[in-house]
C-alpha cells in the first residue's frame, strides 16, 4: 500500500466526485455513494478510479488488505467472484473504499464509495459517512 501523501477522505471525496462522467446516487442501504455503469464505460472508469483509490484487492488477495478494509469486505458479505475493493490510506488510518461489483448480468457494474474508519477509531463512522455523502451533495 502506498503512504499517504496527505490528501484527506474529504478531498479524495471531491476529486472522485467531481470527474469521471459517472452519475451518483446515495445508497442508504448500506451508507455509500453509488454509481452504476456499463460494461462498455469499464476501461475509463477503472483508469478514473485508480487515480483517487490506488489500492486494490479481489477476493484471493483481500487477507492483505488492511484490517478495516477487511472489516469492510466482511460486513458486506465478502467478495465475490469479479468483486474487488479499491482503496485510499488517509492520515490517521482511516480508509476511502470502492467496491467494485459487477452485475449478475453481464453488462451492469456499480461501485460503491465508503469512509471506513481506523480500527483504533470505529466512531468515526457516522462522521465518515457524512463527509462522503456531502462530497458528492448526496
């Protein structure tokens, strides 16, 4: 994982906001912004996620990830097939996660962006959840 080079959750938030000609919605089911896309938008969106959300881990690799990216994965379920998480380190410890899911359908993906707390600080969720959801004015 790469070390933080400062950038905050808030304006890793803005940069994901404000670009990559995705559309976003408030998934408030599970407490993330939301974008759902096409097989045939794959390419730009993975290149445009990568900038924000440089780490990455699919099921066989997610014991690597960090021990609240892994909380994530676990309250979500796991991974799946085809699933992965893309992952920002802030300052702090705290975590700006996409999951990556695409659709039993074989031409729908969405991603879901979360705040995810240090695990020295499992409070913060709330907050977290609240900076992602006024990045996007969700």
């Amino acid at each position: 994982m790469r070390p933080s080079d400062g950038t905050t959750i808030e304006s890793a938030c803005t940069g994901l906001a404000s670009g990559g000609g995705l559309s976003w919605s408030w998934d408030a089911r599970l407490g993330a912004a939301l974008a759902v896309f096409t097989t045939a938008d794959r390419d730009g969106v993975q290149a445009f996620l990568a900038r924000h959300l440089p780490d990455a881990w699919d099921a066989p690799a997610i014991r690597e990830a960090p021990e609240a990216v892994q909380r994530l994965v676990d309250a979500l379920g796991g991974l799946r097939s085809g699933q992965r998480v893309l992952a920002f380190a802030a300052p702090g410890g705290d975590f700006l996660a996409g999951v990556w899911w695409p659709w039993g359908d074989g031409t729908t993906i969405s991603v879901r962006v979360f705040g995810v707390p240090a695990p020295s600080d499992p409070s913060r969720q709330n907050a977290l959840a609240s900076a992602v959801r006024s990045a996007w004015g969700l």
